[in-house]
C-alpha cells in the first residue's frame, strides 16, 4: 500500500512538472531574453542605401610617432575616412559591394557589454551584400587564431545573441600576438580559411595587435579592421588640435549603468539604516573615467577621481621651499595621507548633522595617481633589485617576516643620515612608509612579478585608503573633533522626559547650544565620561560625589560616533551585464561600420562613430588610422608601440560639473541627502540609456563655451 502511494505521488509530480505553466515559469528563456533578442537596433542613415564609400576627412591631424613610421611603414599614412552614401555607383562598385567575401571576427581581452552586437552588424550587413559570404568566429580569442580553433557563424547563432552582454558567442582571451613565432601562425591559420579580412574587437592592445597584423598581412590582400571595446573608457580619440573624434569605447556606458544602480541601491539601504559607510571600489585601473560616470549618475557623497589627485599642487610645500632656497619634489601630486584626510573631512561634517554614513567611490587604479606611492614603488624596486644582485640571494627569502624587512629600511634611513650620498631610501620615506596599514606596507615589499614590476592588481586599494580614514578618525574622536551632531528636538524631548532643564545643561554640554543650529555639537574638551562629569562639575551642575544624570550620559553617548564600513568591488558583474540602448546600438552600428570600411578595401583602420556625445541622428561612422594613434609606453619593463590610453580631463566641462556639486552632494547640511536614481538599464534609449552623462556634459560644455563670447 505504501509502495503504491509512492508510485501514485512519484507520477503526480511528474506529471505537475509537465504542465506547461510549469515549463514556462522555469524556462532558461525569460520574458526580459525574448524582448532584448527581439530588439532591432536604429541604423545610421547611411547604412539605409544600398551601396558606401569612404571620404578622405582632412580637417584632423595627428602626431605620426617615428617609431610608428618606422614599423609600419604600409599603414601609417591612412587618414581619417568616413563612411558616405554611394548614390551614383559605378558597376564595378555595385561587384566590389556583392563580393562573396571570408571574414574572421576575434574578441580580444575581458567582455564588454555589447560585442555580440558587433557580430550581428556585421553579419546583417556581409550577407545582405551576398548571401553566400561566411563569417569565421575565432574562440577563446586570439589563442583561436594560433591555433586554428574557430567556428563558422551562422544567423540562428547570431540571432541568439543579439543585444546580449558578455562573449559567450566565441568566447575571448588576453593572449597577444606580439612575437614572430605568432605572427607566423596566425598568417597561416589566416591564409588556410581564405580569409578577405579580419575583424580584432579589443582594447588599446588588442587595437595595436590589429595595427602590426594589418601591416603583416597586407602583401597578402589581408584587410585588418579594429574595433574599440573597453569598459574603463579609456579608448578615447583627439586629434593633435584636441577635436573629439571617438568619444568613448564600448561598454563603458552599460558597466557605468550597472555600477551606477547597484551603488545607488547602496544609498538607498545606508539612508535608510543610518550606520553604514559603503566603500565602493569601481574598475578603472589606468583611469577614472568609471568613477566620474557613477558619481554623474548616482551623486555618492564621497567620489575621489585619480587623475585629479595626481594634478593637486601643495602650495605651503612650495612656498617652504622657494623660502629655504629649494626645491621640493614631494609637493606636486596628493599623499596617501592627504587623501585619507579628504575623505575625513567628509565624514567629520557629514556626522555634525547627524549623518554619520554615507557612499564613497574609489577607483581601482588609485594608488596609481599617487606620487609618493609610485616613488616607493621605484625606490623599493630598486633596493630589493640591488639586495638580490649583492648578497646573490632572495629579498624576500632572507627578510621572512614584515618586522624583518622594516628593520632593514630603518638601516638603510639611518645610513641616510650618516652618509649623504646614500639617498635610496632617506629618514622621511621611513616616515611615510611606517604610517602605511601593515598589509599595504607588505604588499609594497612582496615578489615583483617575473619582469621585476610591482603588482598592482593584488592591492586592495580601498582597505588601502580607507585603513588610514579609520587610523585618523580615531585619532579625531580622542580630540573630541569627530562626533554625532545631536538633533535639538531629541536633546530637548530627552531632558525634558526626565525633568532636567535642556537650557541649565544646554550651555555647559555644547559649543553652539546658543545658536540657531538644527544639530548641537557636545564640545570637543568632552571625550569620555570622565570628561563629561568634570565638566558638569566646573560649571557647578554636579558635586563631586553625585553621578552623571543618567539622560545626560545618554545624550553624550549619542554623539560617540561608531564607524562602520561595508566592502564592495564593482567590476565583472558589469562587464558582463546585457547592454544598454547606447551599446547596443552604438556596436551594432561598429559592426556595418566594419564592413563598410571591408567592402572598400581598407585596412589598418579602427571602426568607429564620431559625434556619439550628440543624439544618435548626428552619429558619423568612420574609420581612424591606428597607426596615427600610436606612442612608445612603458610595457613590461621596455618601450613598445601602443594605442595611447585618454585619462580624464579634468579640464573637460564634465569634470568641472562634477566638482562644482561634489560639496552639494557631500549633503553635509541638515536635510535629506541628493542621490540621484539612475534606474535600471533597458534598452528604449530614453534618458539614461540614452548616452553616457560625461559625453552629454561635455557637448553641452563645447556648445556653450564655443558660443560664449
């Protein structure tokens, strides 16, 4: 019987789960799948004719690097093209056009929202020319081409990826075809598939490898095209009078989104809990591009930009200097120290008013626009260098533990002073380096990597900056400067529930009791109870011998402040989250715009759109010469030929905003705080989705300057 109504439950569920409902509720296939796939994407105008071409555009210049001359001799006079209706074209034109063409197509470096668009432009726009034209996915990126590992992209592939985040379609790696060896197999695999044209989706290095392959294959009629994927934003293009070319690369908008509404659900939870600091680092190793977005889109209280920091100037410092007759170095680019009183000053002001919580925006790449962090770097690089070469044995082997490594920088501080020769490592840079947190002190010290540089993905440069806030709050608290403003009302309705008079302790117990303030600040001469009771004594409130009325106590205890912080790291889940209207467009878009540049035989060319910071019927596709926008850069430890990356401007209109408000935004005043809810990302290309807020500034800067007398 037992047996039997288990067989009977057993069938029941299976058939429950049969139900179509069922099936549907469960689906791998969302209603959200269904509508991005469904998606068409606008097209510019003049992908709408049947048939382009490329004009010369000669109204910009740039910079021809001679190493670039040199080592690419065959491509380094491209110009800038842009893509044009071909309203009169010849027959010869229209065969150019319908060609049955072979083109590959590679992802290059991490995901960014948008690249299987780029696929799907292309795709659409090849076989609406023929049909019989195939398309070749390399996957797992470059390392596909090495190794011929690749698959032919079908429409039923390509229709299940449409306006989808992330390279799941063929994948991507980091490797780089940069040695001849490499070279040699990817022109074989290239030559094997009878490739017409190569496509590299990738950064400023993935870009500079399309550079040196369009210049490897050109003898063999190989076209090579870029496109610009990168969500740090820093693939930004100016020619040498500063004229805006390629504002932006793709993905930096839809990571921004995604950061940006994450952290303002951050603003929303801490304002609601009053007790948390949410520290939020956001990717942007090399520039602050990401941070500035998110402060635009969301208002954090609290938004430190890189590029700025390392602008700052110490006048006092210069001052000093110029007196005694010197120069002092250390006085360009903020400290660690001053950064971490910055972000104090905030906090300090925030809890007056009894805010004592708030949103903070780090960049990842912070440290990096510190000069006195890259200083230690180079003068630690070079002692441990010189240690291993002398003594013929490991650093950090013979100095096993943190303790033993100070105590050799102390040695060598002291031989500082005996000697003045010896300036590697002086007393100040001891100093310094001792008010690091211990764990940033060991990380300056660990292993270099393999090419002796320091590496600066395994810090943690929130815990980094924020390890001195908290060491400095402390030290703020116990001066009595750093406390919890006290609401006049619940001070009053205090004293007033225990029969005490608010206005006899009100004078005695708060520095501006006497003002129209909405907080009362308990003087900074009251630290402790000790304190409190000495005070109340002084002003003849309490004897010696009674204790401290128990509300009083209360209210000093209120504006002890607690400081509490929560950790986050915003990064892959916003690479790899489904675009917004702005990237899908915008790289459905780089894909025909791709093709164009194929179809008229170009080559050594990045895919890109001018004029993205304006509404998208003023979009411009064009083709930019990489090696135009080459410079020698510093790449493991040697000088190579590389697409220059675009730091933040902080003269740039958009910046200016930014700083103009971060005061307002900080909200240290009584009232509510001025967070601003960006939404969550969809794909309609209203408001937000629309373009990133930086770009808008910034045209909106250009406009209003250009026409201002």
């Amino acid at each position: 019987m037992d047996d039997k109504k288990g067989f009977t439950k057993k069938n029941t569920m299976n058939d429950f789960l049969r139900q179509e409902d069922i099936e549907r509720a469960t689906s791998d296939a969302s209603c959200a799948l269904q509508e991005r796939l469904s998606f068409t994407p606008p097209i510019c105008d003049v992908f709408k004719a049947p048939y382009c071409r490329l004009e010369d555009v000669d109204r910009y210049a740039f910079h021809l690097h001679p190493e670039a001359k040199k080592e690419l001799p065959d491509i380094i006079n491209n110009v800038v093209h842009r893509v044009a209706k071909n309203e009169d074209p010849s027959e010869t034109d229209k065969e150019k056009h319908r060609k049955q063409r072979n083109v590959g197509i590679v992802f290059s470096g991490g995901p960014a929202p948008g690249g299987h668009n780029v696929i799907a432009g292309l795709y659409d726009a090849m076989t609406s020319a023929n049909t019989d034209s195939r398309i070749f996915g390399f996957l797992m990126g470059p390392d596909g081409i090495l190794e011929k590992n690749y698959i032919e992209i079908t429409g039923d592939l390509v229709d299940s990826h449409r306006n989808l985040g992330g390279f799941g379609m063929i994948k991507t790696g980091r490797t780089k075809i940069d040695s001849g060896e490499k070279m040699k197999k990817a022109r074989s695999t290239i030559l094997e598939l009878e490739l017409d044209a190569l496509v590299i989706v990738g950064g400023d290095d993935s870009n500079t490898n399309a550079a040196f392959l369009a210049q490897e294959l050109r003898s063999d009629g190989v076209q090579v095209i870029g496109v610009p994927k990168t969500i740090d934003g820093d693939i930004q293009v100016r020619d040498v009078n500063n004229n805006s070319i390629c504002a932006v690369s793709f993905g930096f908008h839809t990571a921004a989104r995604a950061f940006a509404h994450n952290i303002n659900n951050l603003c929303s939870d801490c304002s609601s809990d009053v007790k948390y600091w949410h520290i939020c680092k956001v990717m942007g190793r090399v520039a602050s591009h990401l941070a500035l977005e998110v402060a635009l889109q969301v208002h954090p209280n609290i938004t430190l930009i890189g590029e700025e920091l390392a602008d700052f100037i110490d006048e006092e410092r210069i001052k000093k200097a110029e007196e005694e007759g010197t120069i002092d170095y250390t006085a360009y680019g903020m400290t660690l120290r001053q950064v971490s009183r910055l972000i104090c000053d905030g906090i300090v002001r925030r809890a007056a008013v009894g805010k004592n919580y708030g949103v903070i925006v780090i960049p990842e790449g912070l440290l990096e626009f510190i000069n006195e962090i890259q200083v230690f770097i180079i003068k630690l690089n070079t002692i441990i260098a010189d240690y291993n070469s002398t003594h013929d044995m490991d650093f950090n082997s013979h100095f096993p533990t943190l303790k033993d490594k100070l105590e050799y920088l102390r040695q060598l501080a002291r031989m500082s002073r005996e000697n003045h020769t010896f300036s590697i490592w002086n007393t100040r840079d001891d100093d310094l380096f001792n008010v690091l947190p211990p764990f940033f002190q060991e990380g300056l010290l660990t292993e270099r990597d393999s090419h002796g540089n320091f590496q600066f993905s395994q810090m943690e440069t929130d815990r980094v900056v924020m390890g001195l806030v908290e060491d400095y709050l402390k030290r703020l608290a116990d001066r009595g400067v750093y406390k919890n403003g006290i609401k006049v009302g619940s001070y009053r309705q205090t004293m007033d529930e225990r029969g005490l008079d608010p206005d006899v302790y009100g004078s005695a117990l708060f520095k501006n009791y006497d003002t129209n303030d909405d907080f009362l600040m308990v003087k900074e001469s009251i630290v402790s109870i000790k304190t409190l009771k000495q005070t109340l004594v002084k002003a003849e409130l309490l004897s010696d011998s009674e204790a401290v009325p128990s509300p009083v106590e209360a209210i000093y205890k209120q504006s002890v402040p607690k400081f509490k912080t929560q950790y986050h790291f915003y990064g892959y889940d916003g690479r790899g989250n489904d675009p917004t209207w702005f990237d899908c467009t915008y790289t459905y878009n780089l894909g025909m715009t791709a093709f164009a540049l194929i179809v008229n035989g170009a080559t050594g060319q990045m895919a890109a759109i001018n004029n993205l910071e304006k509404d998208f019927q003023n979009w411009e596709p064009i083709g930019l010469p990489i090696g135009s926008l080459m410079h020698l850069e510093e790449r493991k430890s040697k000088l190579a030929l590389v697409m220059e990356r675009a730091l933040v401007d902080i003269d740039s209109p958009a910046f200016k905003v930014f700083a103009a408000k971060r005061d307002k935004w900080l909200a240290a005043t009584p009232g509510d705080d001025c967070y601003r809810r960006p939404g969550p990302i969809r794909y309609s290309g209203e408001s937000e989705d629309a373009r990133p807020i930086t770009l808008i500034l910034n045209d909106l800067g250009s406009s209003f300057f250009k026409n201002t007398p």
